[in-house]
C-alpha cells in the first residue's frame, strides 16, 4: 500500500539583504510524520490560488504547522506589541487550506499556530496575547532558550472526543510554546481540550474524516506514546 501524501504548510526566514527569504518547515514535523507512516511534501508559500488548488487535489491530508502570527486584521483581533513576523503569504496559505479541508472531508492536522488558523479560518477569533487579554494564571510562552519538550502544563481532553480515544487518556502532562490563543470559537467547531487554566487546547470539527487542532507541539514530544498515537491516527485518517 502506497504512503499517504501529507502536505506540510510552510513559513519564511529572511536571509541577507539581496539573497531573498528561505522557504522552510522545521525537521520535526517531517520526522513525526514519517514514523508514522507518512510522505511528507512541503507546500510552498507564493502559489497562486490555482497553483495551490493544483497541489491540494493530490494531497490525501493537510498539516498546518506552527510558527509566526496571524494578522489580526483576519479575525478583527486587538492590536498588540507582542504580534510578530505576520506574513500574509503564509496567512493565505494556512486559511485558504483550512476552508478546503472543512469543505471537501480532506483529513487536516493543525498544531500551535496550526489550532489558531483552524479558528480564524472557520470563523473564530484569537487572544493576540493571553498574558494580557486572558490571564497570567498559568504561563503558556515557554519559549526560546528553554527545551521544546518541556511539559509545561497539564491538559484535560472530553472523555468522548476523538483525540482522547487516540491518545488513549483524557489527562496528560504537554509542552506550550505560544503567547496566542483561542478566544471566540468558530461556529461548527467543538472544543475538546483544556489547558491547567481553562484555556482551550484542542478542537475537532464533527462529522469529519480528521478535522483536529491542538495548541501544544506533539511532533517535540515523539518520545511519548501518546504524541505518537497522534500522528498516527491522523496518517491513517489521511490512508
């Protein structure tokens, strides 16, 4: 039986002035991906629409991958001095993917920025920064200089929703690696996680093959069983 071909969306890193920007996805997406069985092939930010309905109609699932912020002139979110490297290439690769998953039943995958542009896509909306427009009960920023397997919280998955029948639990101890959250939650989207402090961790968007955002980093977890148990699932989904 052939790997499912699994598209992995795509960030920008400037290089020096005059030698333009470097298209790229981090290892460890690629790496959880192949263990569980998967093809990986990256999604270039820059195509045209069609260009990327093109790559779309060959994929059998989507990743959306963490990374920057998300403009938040797309959710009508609150301005913030902590926003940063907003690109709205990658806003329009992300949302645009979104929707045609939602759309067409195509199994999609969102982690961290991933979660965030499953609600903004789908109509929900972001805290821009949940020190300030949340609360600062239970830090989430766990980030740079400090180890991204770090568990740095606990998580509470619904009993009945699919990820804790994938994970294998409805309790775990996970990584947090954002200063952003969900606020307003998309209509149709059903929140089946929580952080230590209520805020919301994980989504899944009903009667659909594999429609999952999660806010932590499972792909820095592997040495987990229940991060791998993700992955898998959604490899399978996606077969």
């Amino acid at each position: 039986m052939m790997a499912p071909l699994i598209g992995l969306t795509t960030g920008k890193i400037s290089r020096k002035e005059g030698q333009g920007d470097t298209i790229t996805t981090p290892r460890s997406y690629l790496n959880a991906l192949n263990c569980a069985g998967a093809l990986p092939v990256l999604i270039p930010l820059g195509l045209s629409q069609e260009q990327m309905r093109q790559v779309f109609e060959r994929l059998d699932g989507v990743l959306i991958i963490g990374g920057a912020d998300i403009d938040p002139a797309r959710f009508d979110g609150e301005p913030h001095p902590r926003v940063y490297d907003v690109d709205a290439e990658q806003d329009e690769l992300d949302l645009t993917l979104v929707q045609w998953c939602a759309e067409q039943g195509k199994p999609f995958f969102g982690i961290c920025r991933g979660i965030q542009s499953i609600n903004v896509a789908l109509g929900g909306s972001l805290y821009t920064d949940i020190a300030d427009q949340y609360g600062k009960e239970q830090r989430h920023d766990w980030y740079p200089d400090i180890p991204r397997n770090t568990l740095a919280h606990g998580l509470r998955l619904d009993p009945g929703s699919l990820l804790a029948g994938v994970m294998g639990g409805s309790e775990f101890q996970v990584n947090s690696l954002h200063h952003q959250g969900l606020s307003r939650i998309a209509p149709g989207l059903k929140v089946v996680g929580h952080a230590s402090d209520g805020l919301v961790e994980a989504v899944e968007l009903p009667a659909h093959p594999f429609g999952v955002g999660v806010q932590w980093h499972p792909e820095w977890l592997q040495e987990h069983e229940h991060a791998r148990a993700i992955f898998r699932a959604f490899v399978q989904a996606c077969g």
